[in-house]
C-alpha cells in the first residue's frame, strides 16, 4: 500500500471572506487530495477549538497561521509513512498528538482538515468515490434549505436565526432541488411585490426586513401554495432557533421579540407555531445547558416534530449519551468541525442511530467549496443534509455533488426516510 510522505497545510478563505485551514497530504505514489474547514458564526460553549492566531495586525486577528504550522511542523512529521487507509489510526495519531479534549493545542481547524484530506486520499488511493469508501450501503439526504435568515446570520429584526424549508414528497433528489427551487423564486417574488430586499444571508436565504416570526412563516407557506404545492405535506417548515444567541442571566429567552419571557411561555408559543404552521423540525429551541427544557419540549411535540440538538450536542459522543438517557431530543446535528475528527464524527453518527435519532449532516455559515458532507451524508444515510439555500456556490456545491453521487448510483437510488 502506498504510505504518507508530505502533510501541508496552507491558509485560504471560506465564505465569508475569513481566513482557515486547507490540509494536503501527498502519497509516495504521486497521489494527494486536499480537505478545507469551514468555520460557524454562531458557535456552541462545547464546540472544538477553533485555532486562530489572535493578532490584530495579521487579518484583524482571523489569521490561521499557527494552525498551518502546526500541520506543517507536528502533523506531517507524525504521519509521514503512514497508510491513509487506516482513518483510525490516523485519527488516534491527531488526538495523541494535540492532547487535549477540545483540540487546543493543534486547533480542531488543523486536525479536522487533516483528517477529512486523508479519508479522501484513502479513496482516491483505493480508486473508489469518497461515499463508497465510508460506507457500505447509501441513500440521498433530504435537503433542508435555508430560504429566510435572521438572527447571527442577518441584519434584520427576526430572532428566529434559520427559516428552512424540507421537500418531504420528493422521489429523488433532483425533485427535491426543484421543489425547493420553486418555493425559493415564488418567494423572491412575494418579497419584490412587498417592496422587500432580496439580498442574501450568509447561507443564502433571504435577509429582508421582517419584524415578526408569523410574517416570515406567512410568507413561506404563501410560497409553497403559489408553487402549487402543499404545504405540509410536499414542503414542510423547518426551524434553527439558535436559542443559545437568545437566553439572559436569568435563564429567560426572547424568541418571539426583545422581550424575555419564561420557558413554559416559550414552550407554549413553540406548540402554538407547530399548530399554527406546517412545522416539522426546531433545531436548538432552548440553551446548549438547558437541559430540562429540552426535555420538556420534547416530550410536549417531539412525536410530531423533530427535535434537533446542534449546540446542545456539538457533535460530542459524551453530549450526545446524556441526551439520549435524559430525552432531551430526538435528533442530532453533525457538524464535523466541531469535533474535529472523521473518526469522531462517525461515532457520534454511529451512537445517533442506535438510539433511533435523525441524523442532519451540516455545513456552516463560513463554508468553502470542499464537498465532503454530501459524500458523507449519502455514506452515513443520514435522513437530511443541511447545507444552505439554493444560492452561493459553497452551498450550491454540495447539491451538485450529491446529484452527480445521484446519476452515479443509478437505479439503487433511494432517499433516506425522515
């Protein structure tokens, strides 16, 4: 088998124009492969450490210089000969190496792009397509689409940080793409007729200027119908609260507006807006340490609606057990970076499954163009992918991977049950 011979590490920029860390490893066969990570605006207390050089004259601060040399100088000396084809192994070495829980040494930025650039050369290695290579049986992810931003992601008055929408009757992927397509451009036309921005958000949905939640649900569900779809049932309401950008020191969150209110008026109004609209996930309705809240809700809508832990969980093998003992959700997103390993990412995955959670395979707000989540989300067969609206090539991107990965598979195709 061919072995490891040079591991660099380069800053570039994702996104939003920052800077972060590119990873590439080179075989003795003349065979190397490239891995990019991305990085989140509104990150979880419990995330992985994001390494960045913190001087103000370099980038404003932003800067990943430190992060590069510690995969030029520690990584690629630790990895030189090593068989790419052993991910465990490779893992094991960036975990002993850094150290630490968190990734503070190395930065989880460093060991994240390392590892992903190494599961792609193992594949390239074995002549195999990426998801073939991780997995063993596939299906395409459900797409949640971001149409409307607010919160950290948006200049505009919503609280709410994502409004998505999910294509629940699409027969294949390239439906699902077009149903969502639809919904998104009758929407560009109902905010126009309104007088309201178009402009896009970080993740590429909408940023007008909204004041209310029902305004932004109302103008959804009036998109879906101008597509001729019903809403409900051929699109469904999906929401990221980001509640952790939303609590105050006396455990109070201000959901609705700028005004805080207690957790059982925020459960009320949660089961109000599940009755009100056809809304079938919340992601991150309550804190990331709010565990009982999240228990609460849970158990009031979780049969009926999708529970996602994001910050909650942060990818965490640890987290995750504690949730699925307490109840405290009934689906996890996976976010690779904020674990900072393949190996790692996959436990969580693995453990998700067992306890009968949905699995949503997940970008973040500062992205590139690296498409590795669409392989994985087909080689993990994660229910849904969350990567962004129908608009921003980074986001774009991971949709035209999966409907290559699509065509390829041809007649074994199959979307993952929700």
């Amino acid at each position: 088998m061919a072995k490891i011979t040079n591991v660099k590490g380069r800053q570039v920029f994702d996104s939003r124009g920052n800077p972060t860390v590119e990873a590439e490893i080179f075989l003795d066969n003349d065979i190397s492969a490239t891995a990019i990570s991305p990085s989140g605006a509104s990150t979880g207390a419990f995330e992985a450490h994001e390494l960045r050089d913190q001087n103000k004259n370099n980038f404003l601060g932003k800067s990943v210089k430190k992060a590069v040399e510690n995969i030029n100088k520690k990584i690629g000396l630790s990895l030189k000969g090593l068989d790419p084809n052993n991910q465990s192994k490779i893992d094991k070495v960036l975990l002993d190496l850094d150290g630490t829980e968190n990734k503070k040494n190395l930065g989880a930025n460093a060991t994240l792009a390392v590892s992903l650039a190494n599961s792609k050369l193992a594949a390239l290695s074995v002549k195999k397509p990426l998801y073939k290579n991780l997995g063993k049986s596939f299906s395409l992810p459900n797409p949640l689409m971001n149409i409307i931003n607010g919160g950290a992601h948006a200049d505009n008055d919503l609280n709410i940080q994502e409004f998505m929408i999910r294509p629940d009757s699409a027969k294949n992927f390239m439906d699902a793409v077009e149903k969502c397509f639809l919904v998104i451009q009758n929407l560009k036309s109902l905010l126009k007729s309104k007088k309201m921005l178009t402009n896009v958000g970080d993740e590429g949905g909408f940023a007008p200027s909204i004041n209310t939640n029902e305004e932004a649900l109302e103008l959804i569900v009036n998109a879906i119908e101008k597509s001729k779809l019903t809403p409900g049932k051929d699109v469904v309401i999906c929401l990221d609260i980001a509640a952790n950008e939303l609590i105050n020191k006396e455990g109070q969150y201000s959901i609705q507006s700028s005004n805080f209110t207690s957790v059982d008026d925020v459960v009320g109004y949660y089961k109000k807006l599940t009755s009100s609209y056809p809304i079938k996930s919340i992601e991150d309705p309550f804190a990331e340490e709010d565990w009982e809240s999240w228990k609460k809700i849970t158990a009031e809508i979780g049969k009926n609606v999708q529970i996602v832990g994001d910050d909650l969980f942060a990818t965490n093998s640890k987290r995750l057990k504690k949730g699925i003992d307490n109840k405290s959700a009934n689906s996890i997103l996976v976010k690779p970076n904020q674990i900072g390993t393949l190996s790692e990412t996959l436990e969580v995955v693995t453990m998700a499954r067992k306890a009968s959670f949905n699995t949503i395979i997940s970008h973040r707000s500062g992205d590139t163009e690296d498409t590795f989540i669409a392989d994985l989300a087909v080689a993990t067969e994660s229910s849904q992918i969350k990567t962004g609206s129908l608009a921003r090539s980074e986001r774009v991107a991971k949709y035209n991977r999966l409907l290559r990965i699509e065509e390829e598979l041809g007649n074994q195709v199959k979307m993952a049950k929700i």
